[in-house]
C-alpha cells in the first residue's frame, strides 16, 4: 500500500558602535565610473568597519583573514566592546585566541559551566556586563573568581534557568569584589541569607535593581537594608513572610518599582503596598492565585501608581505613566520608544517593566497552569509579546519571541498548539515581525524567532501566512547557518511547512532541499537536534514524488542511510528510516526505489534498524523496507542481509504494539514474500503465526497487510498447509466476513482460494495412513467453512436486479454497471506476476464452482482499466493466449452465472487495453 506522512537594534550610550563617517562626494565623482570589478579592498575603513559590525563574529572572522588591512581593521576595539558566545563551544583554548582582542570588552553573554569557566581567560579587566543562562552547573567557586577578576562589573544576570549550586557564599564575594554593581539578578538559588544580602548593602552602594527570582527562601528583613534599591523583583520565589516583607519593603526610600509575580502575595499585601509605599509607582503581580480570588480588585483608587496583574489592562496601565492622553494604550510601548525627548526616569522605568514583563511570560508559557489563562493569552498576553518583541534589550526581545513560540503549544511531546492563540499572533502581524526579527544579524535572535515560527506553523493557517510573508526562504537561508542553534530552528520550521502539500515545492525552491541534506554532512555527530529536524524535513519532502527527486539529486540518499547508520540518536533515526521510506514510495515514477537499495550500507543498516529498542525506528525500518521489497532486487539483497529473520522476529514482538509498528511488519513481509523462496524461507522461518495473530488485529490497515502476506504465502502449498495447520482459516475467514476493509476482504478470500484449489492435497497426504485420513478430514472441515465464506464474500458485490439484466444481455452499457457495482478500487494497486495470473485462469476450471466465481472476481479486479496495473495483467494474459481460455470458460454450461457475467467483463477489459496499446498509447504504472 502507499505510504503515508506522517508537522538591527542598536544600544544606546557608551557601548553604541558609532555609525561610520563617508567622505563627501564632490561634483566631479557624480559621473558614473566603469570598471570590470568591484575592489572590496579599497573601500573607506569606516565602510569596513560597518560593515563588520553586521557580521556575526565567524563571519567577522572570515572577513578579517582577507587580506593584511582588513585583519587589523577587524581587531578594531569597537568591535569587540560585546561578545556573544551562547551558540559556541567557547573554552580555555578558544579565551586564549580572543584574549588579544578582548582588552576593551565591556559586555558577555555565554551559555553553560564550560564557557563560564572559561571567561577568566579573556582577561577583560574593563567588563562591565556579564549574562549567563544554563547556569545549573555554575559553582560558587567559578563565580567568585568571575567577580574576583572583573572588579569593574556593573551587571550581572544569570538565567532563567535555576543556579541551584550557587550559595549565598558566592553573593558575598561578588558584593565585596564588585563595589560598582548596580544590577544583580539571578534565579534559583535555594536561599539567600541575611549576611549575603547586607554585604551586598555595605559593599554596593550604587547597586538599583536587585532580582531574586524562582529562589526557596530570602531573607525579607536584610533586603529592606538595601537602601539604594529602585526596583526589586522576587518573582517565583516562594515562603516570603508578607508581613515582614511589607514591615521593611514600604520603608525603602527609592523603591520604583517591585515585581512580585508568581508569588502567594493577596490583595491586602498589595493595597498596603501602594497605599503606604511613597516612592513605589510600578508593582507587578501577575499571575498571583491569591491576588486573582479577588475579582473586583482594582488600583484606580491610588492614584500615580501602575499595577500590572492577569485582571487589568497592562496597556491602560502602563499608558498612566506618561502625560500624553492622546496615544492608544496598546501601541503604548511604540509612543515610548518613538519619544524624541525621554524623561530620564520614565526611561528607566519602562526598560525595567519590558525586562521583567518578558521574564514572567515566559515563566508563565512554560508552566503546566498555562492553559488556565487563555483568556489573558488571547486578550493581551500575545499582543504584550509582540510588543516586547520590538524592544531595543536584545533579552528582552529573544525571551519574548521564546515565550511566543512557547505559549501556543499544547502538547510538546505530540507537537499540538492552541489554534486560537497562534492565529491572535497571526492577526496582530506577529508573523511579519518575526520574519523581521529571524533576518536580523543576530544569531540569538535569528534561533528564537525561528523556534516561533516553526512552532506556529504547526497551524495550516498560520503556515500559509508563513509561507506568503516569504518565511519559507527566510528558514532556507537559515538552515544554511553556521551557527548551529539557529541552524536547528530553522530545520524545525521548514519540518512543520514541509507538512502542508502546497508548501513542499516552493522549500526545494528556496534552496531547502540543499540546505537540509548539507546540514547532516555539516553535522554528523553529537548534534541530535539538528539532525532530526532536517531528516524530519527531508521525509515530508521525499513523500513528494518532484520534490523525492530534488532530495536524491543533492545527495540526500547519502546523507540519510550515513544518519541512519551511524546516528545514535533514535528521533534521528526514525526519521532517517521516514525520510528513506518515503524516498522509496514512488515506484516507477522515479529510480530512487533502485537508488536507495544501491547505496552501500542503506539495506543493511535499516534491516539492523528493525532491531532498535525504540518502537518508532522499528516501525519506519519497518516502512522502508517494505517499500524498497517492491522493486527485486532490492528484495532479495533484503533477504541477503537477515531480512526474513529481523522482519520475523518483528512480527512476532509486536502483538501488543502500536498499529503503526504492526501495519509495517506485516508490510515488509508482504513485500519480501513476493519471492518464492523468501516466501518459502518465511514460512520455516516461522512468520505464519505471527501474521496469522495480526490478522486478526482490530486495525483495518492491519487487516490489509497481514491479509496480504498471507495470501503471498499461501501461493505456495506447504505455506497453505502451515495456514491451515496453524488456525489460519479461522482467522482468514474472520477478514473476509468482517473486516471494514473491502481490501482485507478480498486478499482473504484470494488466499483462501488459493490454499483450497487442490494443490495443497499432496502435501497434507504426506506422513502414516492415520494421519493422513485426520489430516483428510480436518481439511475437508476447514475448506467446507473457507468456501462458504468466499462465497458470501462474492454475494456481497452481486446486486440482484443488475446481475440479472447482466445474465441476458452483454451490451457494455449492461456490463459496465455490473463492472462498476463489483470494482474494489484499491484492488488497483496490487500487481500479480505472470504465475498468479495464470493461477487465477486455470481456476476458472475448478471442479469447485465457488473458486470458478472467485477466480473469475479477481481477473476483473486486476483488469478494470482504472487500475494502476490492469495493463500489465492484460499483457501477461495476452501474451500467454488466455483469451481462448477465457471465451470457454464464459461459454461453460456449468460456469456459475456471476462467474461468466465477471468473464465477459474481463475479455471486454482485454480488448480496451489491446485497443490502447495498438494506438502507440503510452501507459506508465507505479507498484506501491
């Protein structure tokens, strides 16, 4: 059967990179100068220099080694002011490389314990700011010498994710090492003492913005001694003592703003807070259970302050803060940002609010109570994010893009999104923003707003937009990255596009079939995201029969028996195995069937595959296989290399499995038993029972399969037997009286037909008269029930008042509608050879009437010229002068009626398709 598919913002003050100054442009250079090439090298070093800050640093690197000029101008200071290092394997060897160049680094971002480890090496004495996430790993020990070697840090912020090793020790050291911090965040630290937080008091004092966010415990007493502070966020930390904490927190003299979001803070807390708070003018309290029982809260009644909770307008709110009452409250974060001349104060404010806004979305979107505010999500949450996504703090904006592509899914684990929430991104133009922001030079954004957008185009809708707003070049050029992470995003969202038909060709021509199969030669190892992604993406595009072609021309054949060979990832695996099945479903319409059983390792690999302890490899090496069976030789080099074995040992482990892994077992053997001598190995081997118990599987494509190979097998006689001798009639006869499907129906019949034409008779005689006469008996039972079912079966297609019109006239007229009555469409795709063919015409000489009518049912099936294959079944029945046959049989006295009735419409196939052939028609058939 065929298979199926299985879905530039610059920063502002001291570390902005000035714009470059041009040279002015005199009269005499306005006339157009010829010349046969472009010297890059003579450009203006201001040029250069611009155009090397749009370069991420590999690029920057490349350009640099140019030439002798462009190396010392790629070593300028104001290009290495920030480094971003999350996507780079960034240790002591690569710190000592870059430490030359680092003299004047001010700003850090890194990823993990490693690159923490390795930041000391940099020897960037003048750093200013550093932010760490995946810092789970970071001890005590790597951040106080961090802060030990960077006395001049202002900033320091590590997370979301929880520094679950980090102590109020290394607080301590940071606060007497680092007298100029103004800014310290960190997330999940289990306790924060009373000392750690008064030595950040006395040794800090230009310190303002102090967050302890996710943490188990704070000291609520020491935090009110920190008097600098003008904003404070304890968002997700639990056990704070409210009234200790409203004792000393309403006393801080500067305090502007608090974020207690996700805390168990109540209304009461809250109304004493802004009543009795003179300096506080923000406090944030989202998605506080407690607050929310109060649904008639509101903080109209004190007047100058903001409160932002699940039960108010955020834009209304944040609009109080400015004077102007014409703007509209939701473009309120624009009206900011456009100002011309900004309020110092106000300044200040609303970068704080956008960080710690951004912060708690995306806490809120991971969590498992997500669900419960879809009304918040819908009617300001994705707005407030694509707002947020148009900030000028890089983390700002890639946490807000993270958190969209993270609010709309439903289920990670089976890829559903909530459909409402991602078409309220799609109505507010998140989808154009997010093109916008994935073109961006930064790598880190580049990876979010990919992850966004392939997240989103789960929904058809949203990925038809996708695909209009020219998202499918933009994740095509992705895809081509360097830069892994981003690399790996852009991967998912051509996999989710690749699902939609209309969207297949326009990825192959972006240039996402190259890009794809590159990536798994970029990155063959230790890379699993990577690598499932791109072979997920290639399997959907190989279920295409242009785009299959695409996929073998640039090597994808290679690249994905090399992944499903070496890759020890199984979702890189299964996918590899999907990706190959699918390259195999296209029959004759292309060679890739042969090209894949030609590529050295492919079959050998996916027979080993089909032993995976992962059910999902299985079931895809399973598919494969029984694709690629179709074409000879690729079915005997299955054979050759275990494949009767592996295949039956499958069928008999997965009984209790899921239908997928069933359906394809019982495929694959039904594709090998296409041979005789597999079918015979199969039958020694012991693949009869197992096939027989999933034939009686309650899954209609189940049926269909284990139904075929059966009937496969039982073309030969000891096969029959073994049927037989096994419970198989029982079980045969089961389908063909009640199975949904008509296909299983009527495969069950032919293999019954096939094991009760006389032929198995010598071999149940073999053994002592005794058994021979038990053997005797108990077949005769099981042929009497076995013909007596194929005959209900056939009754079904007979209707009465046709078939008799039909018994008196052989006007086509007449038999077109018996023809049209009796056809199973599906039936169409099955090819016999030329034995079976004949099987079926000397049948119709059976002394049993009943295998007359079947044999005669089948011959029509395998004619009606809307079959896939009907001309080749007529050319064997030609060439072979069955013809003759045929006119006897339908002139026999003792033919039954629908037996010649089926006959007539058979020589009437044979001479349409004679017809065809003799006007130099050109016919083209696909084995599925």
């Amino acid at each position: 059967m065929s298979r199926r598919v299985r879905q530039r913002v610059e920063e502002k003050g001291k570390n902005k990179v000035d714009s470059p100054s041009y040279p002015v442009i005199g009269d005499e250079d306005l006339a157009p100068k010829v010349q046969e090439y472009a010297d890059w090298t003579s450009l203006p070093y201001d040029t250069v220099l611009y155009l090397f800050t749009r370069l991420n640093y590999r690029d920057r690197a490349c350009l640099a080694s140019t030439c002798r000029t462009w190396r010392s101008l790629g070593a300028s200071s104001c290009l290495w002011s920030s480094l971003d290092l999350r996507a780079h394997k960034f240790d002591l060897s690569m710190a000592a490389s870059l430490a030359t160049r680092c003299a004047d680094l001010q700003k850090i971002r890194f990823r993990g314990v490693d690159s923490a480890d390795a930041i000391i090496h940099l020897k960037a004495r003048t750093l200013l700011e550093i932010s760490g996430d995946y810092c789970r790993k970071i001890t005590d020990a790597t951040l106080s010498m961090i802060a030990a070697r960077h006395e001049a840090l202002e900033s320091l912020q590590l997370g979301p994710d929880f520094c679950e090793k980090i102590t109020s020790d290394a607080i301590r050291v940071i606060a007497f090492c680092c007298p100029k911090l103004k800014k310290l965040r960190v997330s999940g630290m289990r306790d924060v003492s009373s000392e750690a937080i008064e030595s950040l008091a006395k040794h800090c004092p230009q310190l303002s913005d102090l967050g302890f966010l996710d943490c188990l415990n704070i000291n609520e007493e020491a935090l009110g001694k920190v008097v600098s502070l003008r904003y404070l966020s304890v968002a997700g930390t639990s056990n704070i003592k409210w009234k200790v904490a409203l004792d000393n927190w309403e006393k801080l003299p500067k305090l502007t703003g608090l974020d207690v979001s996700r805390t168990t803070i109540d209304h009461i807390a809250v109304s004493r807070l802004l009543k009795s708070s003179q300096s506080l003018k923000v406090l944030c309290a989202l998605n506080c259970p407690y607050l929310e029982e109060d649904k008639s809260y509101s903080s109209n009644r004190f007047k100058g302050k903001v409160l932002l909770a699940i039960f108010t307008d955020t834009f209304d709110e944040l609009a109080s803060i400015f004077a102007d009452n014409s703007k509209k409250p939701k473009d309120i974060f624009s009206y900011w940002r456009d100002l011309i001349r900004k309020d110092k104060s106000t300044d200040e404010i609303m970068l704080w609010i956008e960080w710690i806004i951004s912060h708690t979305l995306l806490r809120i979107a991971e969590s498992s109570n997500s669900q419960g505010l879809n009304d918040f999500w819908l009617n300001q949450g994705a707005t407030l994010l694509l707002s947020l996504m148009q900030s000028a703090q890089e983390d700002v904006q890639e946490r807000a893009a993270t958190g969209l592509a993270t609010f709309i899914v439903v289920d990670d684990e089976n890829a559903s999104i909530d459909c409402g929430r991602a078409e309220a991104v799609m109505r507010d133009g998140g989808i154009r923003l997010l093109l916008e922001l994935a073109k961006s030079w930064r790598e880190g954004l580049q990876s979010e707003a990919a992850k966004a957008i392939a997240n989103l185009s789960v929904n058809a809708k949203v990925a038809k937009a996708v695909a209009e707003e020219g998202g499918i070049s933009v994740l095509a050029d992705l895809a081509k990255s360097m830069n892994r992470l981003v690399a790996e995003e852009a991967a998912g969202g051509l996999w989710n596009l690749s699902v939609g038909e209309e969207h297949k060709n326009a990825i192959a021509q972006a240039g996402g079939v190259n890009a794809l199969v590159d990536l798994i030669f970029r990155w063959p190892n230790g890379c699993d995201g990577v690598l499932e992604r791109a072979a997920g993406a290639l399997a959907n595009l190989a279920a295409d029969d242009k785009c299959s072609t695409e996929v073998a021309r640039a090597g994808g054949v290679h690249a994905l028996v090399m992944l499903a060979r070496n890759c020890k990832y199984e979702g890189a695996q299964e996918q590899a195995a999907r990706a190959l099945a699918n390259l195999a479903a296209h029959g004759d319409s292309n060679d890739n069937n042969a090209a894949v059983g030609q590529e050295a390792g492919a079959l050998e690999g996916l027979v080993q595959l089909t032993q995976s302890p992962h059910e999902g490899v299985k079931q895809e090496a399973a598919g494969a296989l029984w694709n690629l069976a179709f074409d000879d030789k690729n079915r005997e080099s299955i054979a050759a290399f275990g494949g009767v074995e592996a295949l039956v040992a499958l069928a008999k482990s997965c009984s209790n499995a899921s239908t997928g892994l069933q359906e394809r077992a019982a495929g694959a053997l039904w594709g090998l038993s296409v041979s005789e001598a597999n079918s015979i190995a199969i039958g020694h081997g012991g693949g009869i029972p197992p096939l027989i118990t999933l034939a009686l599987s309650e899954a209609e494509d189940v049926h269909e399969t284990a139904a075929g190979a059966l009937w496969n097998l039982a073309f030969n006689p000891g096969n029959a037997l073994r049927i037989v001798e096994e419970g198989g009639v029982v079980a045969l006869v089961h389908l063909c009286s009640s199975s949904v499907s008509k296909m299983a129906r009527f495969m069950a019949a032919l293999a019954l037909a096939y094991m009760f034409d006389g032929r198995m008779d010598e071999y149940a005689m073999i053994g002592t008269s005794s058994e021979s006469t038990s053997k005797s008996v108990a077949l005769n039972s099981a042929r009497t029930l076995a013909l007596e079912h194929v005959k209900a079966f056939i009754s079904t297609f007979m209707e009465h008042q046709i078939f008799s019109a039909g018994a008196l006239s052989s006007a086509p007229s007449m038999l077109a509608q018996v023809s049209e009555k009796a056809r199973i469409p599906e039936a169409g795709h099955l090819r016999c050879s030329g034995s079976e063919i004949g099987r079926f015409v000397t049948m119709l000489r059976n002394p049993c009437l009943t295998l007359r009518s079947c044999a005669a049912f089948a011959l029509l099936q395998f004619t009606i010229p809307e079959g896939r294959h009907a001309m080749h079944h007529a050319s064997l029945m030609q060439n072979a002068g069955e013809a003759r046959g045929l006119r006897s049989a339908a002139a026999a006295a003792k033919m039954p009626r629908e037996a010649k009735i089926f006959v007539k419409i058979v020589l009437r196939n044979l001479e349409h398709h004679q017809a065809e052939s003799s006007k130099g028609k050109k016919v083209s058939y696909n084995r599925i």
